[in-house]
C-alpha cells in the first residue's frame, strides 16, 4: 500500500512537470512567433535537437544577435552585430542528414574574442550567409560613423565673416569630400541603415565644414 501511495505520488509529480515544460514550451514559442515578425528581424530560426526538446532560439536584426536556450530556465543573450566576425558552419554526419548544423559565431568582445554556437540551427549554411553579410553590413556602418565623427570633431572653426577682405574660395577637394560622404550617408538612409534625423544630423554637421 505505502508502495503504490509513493508511486502514485510520483506520478503526479512527474505529470505537473510535464504540463508545466509543455505550457511554457508554448508560451516561448508564441512569444518567439510575434518577435520573428516583426520588420527589424533579418532572420530567425528555433534549434532542432535530435531529441526534439530544449531548442535554443536564435534572432538577428541589423544592429543585434540575439540567442536563447533552456526549457525550465532560459539563458538569453544579446550581441552588437558589429562584433561578430568569422561566422563558421560545424555539422556532424548525422545533422547533415537532418539538415541542421551548428554555426559558430566569434564575438569581438572588448576582453577578447568569445565564441557562441547556435546549435542545430535548421538551413545552416543559409543562417551562415545571412549572419556574414549582416555583421559585414553592421561594421561598414560603424567604421563609416566612426570616420564621420571623428572628421567633424577635427574640423577647424568657421571664421568669422567680415564685408572685407572677401574670403578665399574654398578647396574644391574639401567639396568634393563632402558630398562624398553625404552621397554615402544618403544610400544609408535609402536601404534602411539611417533614420531620416541621423542622416539629416550627419549632413548638417558635414556641410559646417564647407
């Protein structure tokens, strides 16, 4: 009797931990689903162990890569796009055939480099592409805002207008440079990297040079 009482409790126990991993298993899959459609993600993707449970899951927006795993507990992370380098595919012979795959992302953290694997990422080679062509993107921003502060900063200030002598003609070369830099703000903007207001406030702050 006291036997079947303990088996009896155990059960029940087993079965609230059960409905309890399966409630919050959907409750992170419908919060997952709203995130992935929204218009910033560049791609997203849920792990697919072989065992079928604690899937990570992984997101990727222009400017973050986001990253999370467990089933009770969630790990969660986050990365600027622009520290990911060296985006690698790593696939054992039996996630070939699943056609998953690890991607393995090195971080450039200021304490060094930092290695994440997405692991059992579904169309990995796809996910390795996008990753590389968004973190290329991202740094190619960074280094262009970079270059642009640092130019307005050392800029020279404007003298003083006086009605006499009339001032020197500026150099065509510092012209030119300008409307370079605008030119490749203004493609920023287009394709959705730059707000309307960054890019009108990087403008504003080039043509004070001229």
């Amino acid at each position: 009797m006291v036997d079947d009482q303990a088996t009896s409790g155990l059960a029940g126990i087993a079965s609230r931990v059960k409905t309890a991993t399966e409630d919050f298993a959907r409750r992170a899959s419908a919060e997952s689903a709203a995130l992935d459609g929204s218009p910033d993600v560049l791609w997203s993707a849920k792990g697919q162990p072989l065992t079928g449970i604690g899937g990570g899951r992984y997101r990727l927006t222009s400017t973050t890569l986001f990253f999370e795993s467990g089933t009770l507990t969630t790990n969660a992370q986050q990365v600027p796009t622009n520290q990911l380098f060296d985006i690698d595919l790593r696939q054992t012979i039996t996630q070939k055939a699943r056609n998953v795959g690890d991607v393995v992302v090195h971080v450039q953290r200021a304490t060094g480099v930092e290695v994440v694997v997405l692991n059992d990422v579904p169309n990995p080679r796809e996910a390795v592409n996008v990753i590389n062509e968004a973190a290329a993107q991202a740094r190619y921003v960074a280094h262009t805002l970079a270059n642009t502060r640092h130019v307005t900063s050392n800029a020279a200030p404007v003298a003083p207008v006086h009605t006499a002598p009339a001032q020197p003609a500026r150099p065509a070369a510092v012209e030119t440079d300008v409307i370079a830099q605008i030119t490749r703000l203004g493609e920023l903007r287009d394709s959705g990297i730059l707000t309307e207001d960054e890019f009108a406030q990087k403008k504003a702050e080039l043509l004070a040079r001229v």
